[in-house]
C-alpha cells in the first residue's frame, strides 16, 4: 500500500514537472495562451549589453516577437525589402537557417509598423510564420519549407499586427481589414484551409487570439475584435457568443483568470466617455452634408473640422475614391462612437451577452499597443510616459499608479512576468523590472541601447529580448 502511494506519488509529481515545462515554453506571441508569464526562476535584476549577456545575435530589422521551440528560437524579419524566417539555436543563439519567404506585393504601412511584424508560432517542432505581403508558411525544424498558403492582399492602412496561433491541429489567423474580415483555421500538418468564416463588421483589428476552456464545455478561440470580444467554436468556426463595447481599433491580448477576462483598447483620441463624436445615420448625413449630391460624404463635407483631417478621411475611404459611402460613413460612424478603456467580463454564455457579462471599466486612458499582465492576483497596464498602474482585478480599483523613472517613452512590447518580477520595455530600449506585487517597487532600470518593438520571451530560467538589430539571452550571475 505504501508502495502504491509512492508511486502514485511519482506519477503526480511527474506530470506536474511536465505540466510546468510545458508552461515554460514559450510557442506563441506572449507565451503560454498569451498569458506573459513563465515558470522560470532565478531571473535576472540587471541586465545589459555587457551585463549578464549568455549570448547576442545581430538580427535583420522585424517587429515580431521572439518564439520558442524545444531546441530553437523563431523569429522573423525584413532585409533589403526581402521578407525572411529565421531559425536561432536556442543554447548558442547561433542562426541556424535564414528562410527567404516570397513577397507577392508590397503594401503601403504607416510607421512605425513592419512587414515583419507578426510573430510566428510553432508546435514544438515546426514553425508557421504570416506575412501581410504573402500569407501563411510553415518549416519544419530542419528548415525544410512543408507548405505555403498565399493571403491577401488586404486593406489595412497600419498593417496587421495580430500573429498565429495553434489551437489543436490547426493554425488559426484572423485576418482582419478595413473590408471584409475573416476568420480561418488551417491544418497544420498539410496546410489545407479547414474552414473560413467572414466576420462583418470587424475591421482594423490586430489582436492575437486565445483560448477558453469552460469547466465544463470545449474550447472556444476568444478574439478581441473593434467594438467586440468574440467567442468561436475552434470546430468550424461559429461565433458562439459576443459581448459588445470595446473600443474601434483593439491590439492588446486578454488576460485571463477563469471565466474572467480583461481587456484594454484604444481607438480614437475622442473615443473617452463624454469626447466622442456622434454622428446620424447616412440618410440623415446625405440630407445634412451632401452638397454636391453625388451620393456620398466626401472630406470637405464632413461635419467635424478633425473629420476633415486627410489622415483620419483614409482610415473611413476604404476604397480610395475621396468620398464615403453607406458602408464606409457607418464604420467611420461606430468608430468615433466607440469607448475607450479597459474592462473586465465574465467568460461565456450564448449569443449577445453585452448586458451581463461586463463586470467593471475603468475609462481614463489606456495603452494603445501593450496588453496588460495579471499575475499573482494583480492586474498591470502601462502607459506611453511610463505610467504603470497596477489594479485590483475583482473589483477594477486602482492599488498604485506611479511612473517607471528613467523609462519615459511609448510602448508597444507588453509587459511579462516570471520569478516575482515584471518587465516592462519602452520603444526606447529601457527595461524596467519592477516587484509583483501591488505595491510594486522598482527594482532596476535597464538600458538596451537600442528601439524594442518586441514582446520580451522567459523560458528555461533566462530573458530573450530582441532590439531593433539583434536578439539577446540574459541569465542571472552570467
């Protein structure tokens, strides 16, 4: 009998180990289901390019984050206008093949966006990497290209940001854009579409999906679209449930906790509670604003001086013909009437779940870019400037809003947390480890030398941090 509860003993603890390495890895853009967080320990406190460095690699420029493999690094990159996936040596970070991927087309970005700015994702093995200039493309370890499927082209003014992942056996992209989006799942192993969903009403959404697993119920792909949080079922892509009053334009990746999620999205400037800009309906539109009676809303008829702007018009005239159509002024309609700001919402349900599931907002400014982080029982968001606000999150109230002296500047990497820290990088090259706590206190201040656009990865008790031209690995007393 003691012999049956020691092995029995054996068994928990094995699949607990194998449970934690499996949460250590760091597969997709922000680690495990987007969580940015990792079980490694012994992190790190000050770091730098001379600093605690177990290796450096010089990299071609690219947005995407780094990703982990069993014995590789993922990334990708543009050079000499030519679109690459590279394969890094995990120990030695020594580039072990640089993959050309075709490049069909070369859409118009607005900075400070990438070509290479999705991260890839991968199954322990392959890589599966997107790029808005070709689609989908997927290597095995070795390098070897095992299939390809061309996207596009889209219309999307600042470019995609949202990355792949994988849900089962298949690799599921949502492609959204200024017209029709789309959801799809691909099977990973041959590279045949599975199923294709057209979402109307999504435009200009660049958020990387996660996934929900209800206690007693199967998976559902949980993406942060404009206006929305969306539920699909991963089998064929039906939309299973929707909780409306997001802001316009999301980019952030829920955090997660159970059936409770969180959400930070910011849109427009005008998008805070009592700014926005409410507009009628077309009908109306047409009878107020038309003057030349052509059938449409054009730039110098728009009703507001800042609608009047030539870099907000574009973001409305999808199809370039200097005037709005139904379709286009009620997008521009529902941008401008949207809320920013972060919520919290209760997981699940069946159709329009809008007025029960959202729990608490908070609806002073909110990050543009980073998501926010929940670990140890606290939610953080951090600010352009380098405000970092750490919350309650069953109840939305606020237990510190400081500033991370020495790290005033944007941010577009989120933060991630491991060890009892987190780390906070602005597009400067500034790291800011701070304690994990809701007290939080800064525990150092880190400079880089060089623009960070990338989400930092922690796997096997070290940092990856990818710059503007090169990759590092940190390690503590290195």
């Amino acid at each position: 009998m003691r012999n049956h509860h020691l092995c029995y003993s054996i068994i928990i603890l094995a699949t607990l180990s194998i449970a934690i390495a499996a949460n250590d890895d760091w597969s997709r853009f922000r680690g495990p289901n987007g969580t940015g967080l990792s079980e490694s320990k012994n992190l790190p406190v000050e770091f730098g390019p001379e600093k605690n460095v177990v290796w450096k690699t010089v990299l071609p420029p690219g947005h995407s984050s780094p990703i982990i493999s069993k014995a590789h690094i993922f990334v990708t990159a543009i050079e000499n206008n030519k679109l690459y996936v590279i394969a890094l040596n995990r120990k030695s970070g020594k580039i072990i093949w640089k993959n050309e991927v075709p490049r069909n087309r070369e859409n118009k970005l607005l900075k400070p966006n990438n070509p290479a700015s999705p991260s890839p994702v991968t199954d322990g093995e392959n890589v599966y990497a997107f790029f808005h200039d070709f689609g989908l493309i997927s290597f095995s370890a070795a390098g070897k290209e095992r299939w390809r499927m061309p996207l596009g082209p889209f219309q999307i003014v600042f470019g995609f940001g949202a990355s792949p992942v994988i849900v089962d056996d298949n690799v599921i992209l949502p492609c959204d854009q200024d017209s029709t989006s789309y959801l799809i799942a691909v099977d990973r192993n041959t590279g045949r579409l599975k199923w294709k969903v057209d979402r109307p009403g999504v435009i200009s959404g660049y958020s990387t999906p996660i996934v929900y697993q209800p206690p007693n119920g199967k998976k559902q792909i949980l993406i942060a679209e404009s206006f929305q949080l969306s539920a699909y079922s991963p089998e064929n892509g039906e939309r299973l449930w929707y909780v409306r009053g997001l802001a316009c334009e999301m980019k952030s990746v829920p955090s997660i906790d159970g059936d409770m999620l969180y959400i930070n999205g910011w849109g427009m400037p005008e998008n805070q509670p009592g700014q926005q800009i409410y507009l009628p309906s077309f009908e109306e539109a047409l009878k107020q604003y038309d003057a030349d009676k052509n059938g449409g809303i054009a730039r110098t008829e728009m009703p507001n001086p800042k609608l009047q702007n030539k870099g907000y018009f574009v973001l409305f005239d999808s199809d370039g013909d200097e005037s709005l159509s139904k379709k286009e002024w009620e997008t521009c309609r529902a941008m401008f009437s949207a809320e920013n700001g972060l919520l919290s919402i209760k997981l699940g349900g069946k159709g329009d779940m809008s007025s029960s599931a959202i729990q608490w907002k908070y609806q002073k400014p909110v990050p543009q870019v980073p998501s926010t982080l929940l670990y140890q029982g606290v939610l953080y968001m951090v600010n352009d400037s380098g405000i970092l606000i750490s919350f309650d999150p069953k109840t939305g109230s606020i237990i510190k809003q400081d500033r991370l002296k020495g790290a005033i500047d944007k941010y577009f990497a989120s933060p991630v947390g491991a060890d009892g820290k987190v780390y906070l990088v602005s597009q400067d090259g500034t790291v800011s480890v701070i304690s994990a706590k809701g007290d939080w206190e800064i525990l150092a201040v880190n400079s880089l030398g060089d623009e960070v656009f990338a989400t930092p990865a922690i796997a096997d008790d070290q940092l990856y941090v990818r710059t503007n031209s090169a990759i590092y690995c940190f390690r503590r007393g290195n």
